[in-house]
C-alpha cells in the first residue's frame, strides 16, 4: 500500500536491534571521542572531534577515512560511529538542531517545511543497515592503473543501527503525486557546500515509496544522535545501495518528473567501461549515460584474518587457525555463502556464515555478514613452499540472485565497485625468535602514503629498495629462425584483428589471447602496435613473463629479415598521404589564421606538419585539444568544422564568465582566444563511437559504388549498419559534428536524404550560419532552427524541442533510418529522445555523438 502513512507491521522498534538498546549505546560511547585531533588544527573542521586511529585516504582535509581494518572487525557486527568511514567532500556544515530545516517541494500537494522536532513527532523506523563507500578496495585498481578517485583500502564498510522516519511516511503527508501525475523521480540536497555546488542526487520514486526499500530520513547512529561527520542533525540512509547516495545533512526534498541534475549526480558514483579514460568519459559525454550509474552495492568479501603482515609461528601437527572475514551485497539480498581457497583459486571450500542480522517483515537482508573457516596450519604451510604459485588465500562470495566475485579486477576510470577476489599471499619465514612461522601479506594498505601490499611491491616495488625487477625473459636475440622486425613494422599490427606489441626487445603477437586477458582486451589493445616494456613490467607477474613466451615471434631489430612476417590476411587501406593525427601521441599545431564571427564565436585555422599533410579523421570522429592553463592541463574534445592538406578549422564559442552560473568561463576557449598566431597547441585524435563510411569505391572490386548504394556507419568498430535518411539534431555548439556529418555524406552521390533540427537560445547563438546556408542549397538536405528567444518575423521554430518539431522537421522512423544528436545532456534526454520514442524511434535508431 503507498497511500497511506506506514503503521506498525507487527513488528516492534527493538525487534530489529542485534543487542539490547543499553549495551548498543554503551558499546557506541566507548569508542568515541571528544579531543580534536591535532591533524585537524587550521582546517575548517578543527571543531568536530574524530578517532586519531583512523586512516585519512585524502590528507588533512577533506575528511576522508577508514578505519584499520583489524580495528574494524573488533568492533563486530556493529561499528562505532567514531570507527565508521566518512566521505567528506568538503567542509563539515555546523548545523543545530533548533534552526535545522527540511523543505519538501516539487510535485506534492503541500510543499512543506518541517523542523527537527517535526521529524521526531512522527512515527520511527531503527534497524541496521551497512553501508559502503562505492569505492571500497580501490587502491587494488589504482594499482593496475591510476584512476581519478583516491585509495580506499577493504575498510570503506560499517554497519549502525539507524532511526528516523520512513521517506514515504514524509512524502505521503505532503501528498505526493503518483507516476500517472508525472512524478518519476525524488531528488536529495545537503547543506555541503563546494565549489561546484551543494551535493546532490536522486532516487526513482518507486524505491523511495516502496515500504520494503526502507528509505529512512535518519537522527540516530547505534542509539545516539548522529555526529557532524555522519549528517547531523538529518541524513537520507538507502540500504541496499551505495554510501554516495546517503545525503548528509539533508536540507531539500524535491518529487519531479526527472532524475536530478545535480553536478554530483552526473560527475559521481559510474562504473563506465573499461576502454574510457577520464578526457574521453567528458569529451564524449559518458557521464551523462543512464546505464553506467551506480545505486544498488554489488556481491564482495574481504578477508581480515590473518591480517597483514601476521606471523603465525609453527607449532607442530595438529596446528589449527580460524581464517575470517566480512561479506556484503546489495538490494537486499541476502548472502547465501563465502567460500575459501588455499590454493590461489584452484579449489575451494564453504565458511561459516555467522548471521547477527534479522530479515525486516519484507524478508529484506540490509546488514554485512561474518564468516569464519578453521584450516590446518600444515596446508598452510604447504601452500607457502617457496616459489609456489599457490602460496595464496582467496575468498569470494554469494547471494540469493547468484551473484558471485568475479576472479580478476575489471579497471574503471573512477575506480569503483572492485569486487574482484580478495586475495592474501602466504611466505615462510622464520620470526624474531628464529622459528619457522609463516607470514601473511594483504593486496594493499589504505591510503596514499602506506605501502608493503603485496599488489603495491609488485606494481611499486618494495619499501626503501629499488622496483623489484620482474623476472627478466630471455635476452632478446633471434632464435635460431626466427625473425627480427622494425618498430615501423610493428606499429602496423594495431588492431584487434592483428596485435603485435614489443616488451625487452621482444616482438609478441597478442591476437589469440586478446579475449582471454584477465583485464579485458582493450588493456591490450592501447599499446598495439607499439613498445610497452615500462607497463607491463610495472603490472605483471612472473606467471605472466612465462605465459608470454607462447606468443614470442621475433626480436625487434634496425632492419627486418627478408622472411615475411606471420601470415594473417587482413585489409590495409593504402594512405595518399601523410597523415598529421595518431590517436596515442599529442602533437604541435600553430595558429595560422582566426576569424571574428561574432561577439564570443572565433574560427581558428591551425597548420598541419607539411601543405600536404592530411588531418586523418574519419567522419563521425573527434579530436582533444590540450592547452596548459594557469599550469594545469586542460584538455576538450571538439570537431572540426572543415580540414584539407595542410590545415583544420574549427569554429569555437567563447565561454566568458558568467556569474553566478559559470563564475570562471570557460578555461581552454578563453585560452584559445588569447592566443596569438604562431601560438601552438596539443591536438590527438581521432577519437569517437561513430564512424560514417564515405568510400566511394567498393573495399573488395575497387568500383564505384551506384547510386542507389546503402550508405553505412560502424559502432565502436562493430558491425555496419545501413541507412539512406539520417536525422541530425542539435543544440548549440552541438553543431559542429552534425554539420561535419552532413557536410561529407552530401559529397556523395548516392541518394541519401537528411534531416537537420538546430536549437539555440536566440538566432545570435547560431553557430556556422553560412556553411549551413550552402548545404541547405542541397535538394537532400533540410534544415530548419528553434530558438528559446524569437524576434519579430522568425520564420521557424520557438521554444524547447518538442514532439511536433520532432514529427515535422526529421524524418519518420523506419528500419534505414537514423537519427543522431548531439547537444547538452538534460535537452537530449529530456526533450529529444522521449519525443522520438513517441514518434515510434526504438534506441537502436538513436544515437548521441
């Protein structure tokens, strides 16, 4: 039922405590402290007092910690407030409970203001739940490669007993709509405030009306009011989902018809695929796409005993030690095992699952669980025989839906989410008394200044010596046969249908294992084709200097043998010419020539190498442009509005500053405008999803294509998909990859109709009118403009996309038809893609450049 306010169930407050209500609090009161710790002096939290043990990941301030993760686990079931990680991303806000207000708006039938006492009159929820930061275990990903997030070790996890009132208890009083009235989404505000604006986000509103979701507006901690640094006075808890959806220090409640378009919404909390970098996630736009949001937690476990560095001296036959650990999932699911290998993965057992927590009346699972296994000593020790590859402990876990670990690291740019097997190294040693004893190695220490994981000895090497060298391989002389080859002739092999790369001097042809890479293929493929010593002797391990051997072809050398190199058939597109861009080296062009459009739009020519050189960008491709501002790199990616031998251009929109929305402007374009011509940036590329095919000759009988052809573009390399009427839509400086597009497929002769709908704020703001008025001569082309603002005598569109202009001005859906878009995030998945689909467009016909 969620049109009534939640009554008891059945179920009593305490029902849900693990420990009696005195013993929770006294246990939460032991733990906390009341001195200022002295590294907090002269930032702006030296007011809050917190744990001097805890392990601080981003310096002083903000405060970003984790306990010790032994110091974790002797807490049990049940952490301390003082003992719970905190994510910080700014100053802590000094609220009081007497002026604290909480505003609930948007689509309700009674926005309401309720004060701290308002909250407390209402009926309670208190039950425990786990929460997790979403980048838990990063320092391991970190490891493999840097990502833009800050090292978290295994203890970015806690479980409290929280109180407050039900989200929806609060919603129904103010008479929230329902979805049938347009109410899809309810969006979060706190009171931090940062230089990008308070911290945000938002959940759908089925999660936050449904009982069972659990969705508490909370003002306790383990029987206490909750602390600065934990929300105080009010914070939002999600159980099930992850630590970055929490708000702290909730202020604003909205219900709307859209997800939230707080900068952190977006900017925060993604696991984007592997392949995107930090430039390309935000020349591309990959932070804006729906499917790559975290909320829900996924399946992980950690183990904390033994912990890191224990020596566990050998005692003799019969020897018993009880290895153990946490687990945790999301949704509410509940952990149905953890299992644990001794042997590195290649056999293992089921633990002891100990369950402190009760289901909630929906048979809902919010908490972590402990597990336990008792192994012999003497298997241990077997496992640690040196130069065995089995000298490890792993453990994986469970739950309900059958969601497991998986084996290995999958890396991501922001490095969240790693649930990859948690993995300790076993050595025998012998202890400060002399006796044999064996000693246990965890993957990583948390935060930046800790080392002596065996992950960071293998990637860093070890403290106060020089980077353990890896195994070295064997010298790189040609074998009896073999061959040798030019590093010209490697870096033709760079494609995933023939990967060469060169280590030591070696030559490997990687093609066969592409898919069996513990890291996925595309970690591969961005060092085809040229030298990787440094980074694969920084990440691999001696396992994987064996298994390279296998694809060993040759040595590299000054001149090639006059043998041919291994056959394999592949289709190589002769080059005219020179070509000025390579999508792995920045390179130096000089402004030759600027151009004022207007008040803030420049066309700025920039000089390739050579009047013959070619720029060498498919169509539907982009190009990042690099300056050094204020010295700090800042990098864009942008499409050129035309290139030929010797030159590209580009048509760019000044951002000036802009209060208080865009206080600093734009920095490269502003940049850009300063400069003088002669002045040289770094440009590299291409880059980009799409590629529109424009060959006019057939790849395998060399004639021309008719003219009734099918034109094609490829996604992500994938297989072509054919078209013969093309919708562009887009939104200020948008344009200019839907006019590159345009520009080249209207050069062809086959027949091929397109579609143009620009949107603008005035007709000031259109960008590169008169290259739009000559294709708009073309009979296949079709072009026509909405602005928010019209003067008198506009003879095309006002106001926002909407269905209407989307039914008049593109073309009608059908199975060779495509339309894509490219423009500001909120105007395509607001206005556009929600009017195409009315229009019977299904996603596999919409794209966004």
């Amino acid at each position: 039922d969620r049109t009534t306010i939640t009554q008891d169930p059945g179920a009593t407050m305490s029902d849900f405590l693990p420990y009696p209500r005195d013993e929770m609090i006294a246990k939460n009161r032991r733990a906390s402290v009341s001195a200022i710790d002295p590294k907090d002096k002269g930032t702006p939290d030296e007011w809050v007092p917190r744990h001097p043990d805890m392990v601080r990941l981003t310096g002083r301030h903000p405060f970003n910690v984790e306990p010790p993760l032994p110091k974790l686990m002797e807490s049990g079931f049940l952490t301390p407030a003082a003992l719970h990680y905190v994510r910080n991303h700014g100053a802590v806000p000094k609220c009081e409970w007497a002026t604290h207000k909480l505003n609930i708006g948007g689509l309700v039938d009674a926005p309401t203001t309720f004060s701290m006492d308002d909250i407390l009159s209402m009926p309670s929820r208190e039950l425990p739940v786990t929460l997790v930061c979403a980048g838990n275990r990063r320092k391991e990903e970190n490891l493999v490669k840097q990502t833009i997030g800050f090292s978290w070790g295994a203890a970015g996890v806690a479980t409290s007993v929280w109180k407050g009132v039900l989200l929806r208890d609060v919603l129904l009083k103010c008479g929230v709509k329902k979805p049938s009235d347009g109410a899809h989404h309810v969006c979060f505000v706190g009171a931090e405030v940062m230089p990008l604006g308070r911290y945000g986000t938002s959940v759908p509103w089925h999660v936050a009306m449904d009982p069972a979701c659990d969705l508490i507006l909370a003002y306790e901690q383990n029987g206490e009011r909750l602390t600065p640094d934990h929300g105080y006075p009010l914070r939002l808890i999600i159980p099930g989902y992850i630590g970055g959806r929490m708000i702290k220090w909730l202020t604003d409640i909205s219900v709307t018809a859209e997800e939230s378009d707080n900068h952190f919404h977006f900017m925060d909390n993604r696991v984007l695929p592997e392949f995107v970098d930090a430039e390309r996630a935000t020349a591309e736009g990959w932070w804006y796409k729906p499917d790559f949001i975290i909320n829900e937690l996924n399946i992980n476990s950690a183990i904390a005993y033994p912990g890191h560095l224990e020596v566990v001296p050998l005692t003799g036959k019969g020897q018993k030690y009880t290895v153990g650990g946490y687990a945790y999932t999301g949704g509410g699911r509940k952990i149905i095992r953890v299992e644990l290998s001794l042997d590195g993965g290649q056999t293992w057992t089921l633990t002891t699952i100990k369950r402190t927590e009760k289901p909630t009346e929906y048979g809902r699972h919010w908490c972590w669980v402990f597990w336990e296994h008792e192994v012999d000593v003497s298997d241990l020790f077997t496992m640690g025989s040196p130069g065995s590859e089995k000298a490890e402990l792993r453990c994986r876990a469970w739950d309900a839906a059958m969601n497991r670990q998986p084996d290995n690291i999958v890396w991501n740019v922001m490095g969240m989410m790693n649930n990859s097997h948690f993995r300790i190294h076993i050595h025998r040693v012998l202890d400060a008394a002399g006796k044999p004893s064996l000693k246990f190695q965890h993957p990583t220490l948390a935060g930046p200044g800790n080392f002596g994981g065996w992950f960071e000895e293998q990637s860093m090497g070890k403290p106060g010596a020089a980077p353990a060298a890896a195994p070295e391989p064997v010298a790189a002389s040609v074998k009896a046969g073999g061959k040798t080859y030019t590093m010209e002739e490697v870096a033709k092999h760079s494609t995933k249908d023939d990967c060469w790369f060169v280590v030591k001097g070696k030559v490997y042809d990687s093609t066969p294992f592409l898919e069996d890479h513990p890291g996925g293929a595309s970690s591969i493929l961005i060092t085809a084709g040229t030298d990787c010593t440094e980074d694969f002797e920084a990440l691999h391990s001696s396992k994987a200097w064996t298994m390279l051997e296998k694809y060993e072809i040759g040595a590299l050398g000054d001149t090639p043998t006059t043998t041919a190199a291994p056959a394999r058939t592949v289709t190589i597109t002769p080059i005219k010419g020179p070509v000025a861009l390579d999508p792995k080296v920045w390179i130096d062009m000089p402004l030759i020539e600027r151009e004022e459009i207007n008040a803030n739009t420049r066309r700025f020519r920039f000089g390739l190498a050579t009047p013959t050189t070619d720029l060498g960008l498919p169509v539907g491709q982009h190009i990042f442009i690099k300056a050094n501002v204020d010295g700090k790199p800042v990098v864009r990616a942008y499409t050129p509005l035309g290139h030929g031998p010797g030159y590209v251009d580009f048509v760019i929109k000044v951002y000036f500053p802009l209060l208080p929305r865009f206080p600093e402007g734009g920095k490269l374009t502003q940049f850009m405008d300063g400069m003088s011509l002669g002045d040289k940036l770094k440009f590299k590329g291409p880059l980009g999803e799409y590629i529109f095919n424009t060959d006019v000759l057939h790849p395998r009988t060399g004639l021309a294509k008719p003219k009734d052809a099918l034109l094609t573009f490829t996604k992500n390399s994938d297989s072509k998909s054919t078209f013969n009427k093309l919708g562009l839509i887009a939104g200020g400086s948008g344009i200019t990859p839907c006019l590159q597009v345009a520009h080249e497929l209207l050069k062809l002769p086959q027949d091929i109709e397109i579609w143009l709908l620009y949107a603008n704020q005035t007709p000031a703001d259109i960008l590169c009118q008169a290259e739009l008025d000559r294709i708009a001569k073309d009979p296949r082309m079709h072009v026509h403009y909405t602005v928010d603002r019209a003067p008198a005598g506009w003879k095309y569109s006002e106001g926002f996309i909407n269905e209407a202009m989307c039914k008049n001005y593109l073309p009608p859906p059908g199975d060779l038809t495509y339309v894509f878009m490219c423009g500001p995030p909120p105007m395509l998945d607001r206005a556009c893609k929600p009017n195409l689909v009315k229009l019977g467009y299904d996603d596999a016909h919409m794209h966004c450049f």
